[in-house]
C-alpha cells in the first residue's frame, strides 16, 4: 500500500515511529521488536504499550516512549505538516521528546532499564557488570557451603 504512512518515503527509515494507543498489543513474540529494528525504527513513541511488547522492546534495545495521546497527536500532526523536515527528538539521558517546533515533552522510563540502553545492555550484560561480586559471593559461599556445589549434589534431595 503506497499509502501506508512506513511506505511513504518522505517516512521511509525513520527512527522514531509514533503510534496509537496499547501500541505492540498481539505482539508476543521478539520478532516485532526485530520486525521495526530492521527497518531502521530505534524508539517508538504511543499513549501505551503491551506488556509484553514493551518488555521484548526493552530487552532488544528498541525505547518504547510513553507520551499522553494528545502529546503524540500533536507530534504527528507536526511531522505530517512538514513531511520528511520535520524532526522529533527523543533523549533518553535527559527523558524528554522535542517536538518539531522547539516543545518537550518529559517521559520517564525506569532507571535500570534507562542505564541499559544507554549503555547497549541486556538482562544478562547488566548482572555480567557484576562479575567480580559474584564470584566472591560464591566463592565464599563454597567455603560455608561446600555441599551445594559438589558435583551432583543437586539431584540428591
């Protein structure tokens, strides 16, 4: 469909996609995350999101910006009225969108999950930056507990 806003190519690669309501809802799977990554989409900008979509976002390193409706209306009118010019900003250190005309919107995500991204991790490159602690953690506890980690001792209850 020639019509389809992606299909446009004054919007073809945008980064920030700007979406309705529940946006991902039916998404249970990665491969939507993965489906507006390679199209070039790194944040997607709605007044919600599924569950589990926003969860797979996160985890792939796709920002999922939570913005009241009238915000994303306002932004989309915006970018329409000046097709391929106008430019949404998202700034995930300072948590604002800046609209095409020069407004901010604030939005606020965890703080974990902001530390992730900016620093291109996931669940297992975040608790990886805690090797050194681990380690101790079970090195000390071999020597309080040194039943739990001979071999096998797991399946003898």
């Amino acid at each position: 469909d020639p019509e389809f806003v992606l299909n446009r190519p004054e919007f073809r690669g945008a980064p920030i996609l700007l979406a309705g309501p529940n946006f991902g809802c039916g998404s249970s799977r990665e491969g939507a995350v993965w489906a507006l990554q390679g199209m070039g989409v790194r944040a997607v900008i709605a007044p919600s999101f599924s569950d589990i979509f926003r969860n797979n976002a996160f985890q792939n390193g796709l920002l999922p910006v939570v913005l009241d409706e009238a915000a994303v209306r306002g932004l989309a009118a915006q970018v329409e009225a000046a097709p391929g010019s106008a430019r949404v900003t998202v700034d995930l250190e300072r948590e604002i969108v800046i609209a095409p005309d020069g407004a901010q919107h604030r939005f606020r995500i965890d703080p974990a999950r902001r530390e992730a991204l900016l620093a291109g991790l996931d669940d297992i490159g975040l608790t990886l930056r805690q090797a050194e602690a681990i380690a101790a953690w079970q090195q000390a506890d071999r020597a309080a507990r040194p039943w739990v980690w001979q071999a096998g001792a797991a399946g003898r209850r």
